[in-house]
C-alpha cells in the first residue's frame, strides 16, 4: 500500500509524523492502539492523537474501542468487522459479510463481543 498515493487522494500534507504512523498501521495486521505503538514512535502522545483525529476525518483509518477502553486504529483496507472476546480481550477481524439491514441507516463499523474459540474450549 503505497502511503504517499493515501495521502494524496485524501489531499492530506504528509509530515513525518504522519509517515511513520501511517507506516506502522500499514503493516499491521491487526488493529493496534497507541500503547502497541508508542515505543516505535517518536512522538508525544498528543501529535499520534492529532494526526489520528486527522485521518479519521479524511476516511484513511477506521477505529473503535474495546474491552480494555483503549482505541484501536487500523487502514481502510476493506471494510470489515471486529471480534472482541469478553474473556481474552483478543481483537479478530472478522471479513465474513455480516448482513444488517437498518433501513435509513449507514452502518460504517461493527463490533462484536462474545466468547472466542479458544476461551470457550478451554472453560469447558
């Protein structure tokens, strides 16, 4: 994925900061919160959440909170949904097309909590 062609399309001034973040939330495949990615950065916290804030206005990055209240940031690649176990606190992305119909609604992220395989296997 090319960033410099991300930006540009988003007509977003592509900074250094922005490089590098975009860089790591490129090659991850997961999403990741600040806490996975601060030690990788060098950054103050309040320029990451600046220019998330900036990304997430433009459309690049989609993001959504989970079990531990921390934000999970991750590319646009495709949209998709997310798995939270309730027990693990594992985050899977999910690329089945989940049908909801909400008539007079957009529905742009879904998260689903419940119990993942492994913790079910092993609480039985």
């Amino acid at each position: 994925m090319n960033i410099e062609k991300l930006t540009t399309d988003k007509n977003i001034k592509l900074t250094t900061a922005r490089k590098v973040i975009l860089e790591i939330l490129v090659n991850s495949d997961k999403p990741l919160s600040y806490e996975d990615i601060k030690n990788e950065l060098s950054m103050d916290k309040a320029t990451f959440y600046r220019n998330i804030t900036k990304f997430e206005e433009e459309d690049l990055i989609d993001s959504f909170e989970s079990n531990d209240k921390k934000r999970y940031f991750e590319i646009q690649k495709t949209k998709h949904s997310h798995f939270i176990c309730t027990i693990c606190s594992k985050i899977e992305c999910i690329h089945k097309k989940l049908d909801l119909n909400l008539t007079d609604y957009q529905v742009n992220n879904i998260v689903i909590k419940g119990i993942c395989p492994n913790c079910l296997k092993n609480k039985g």
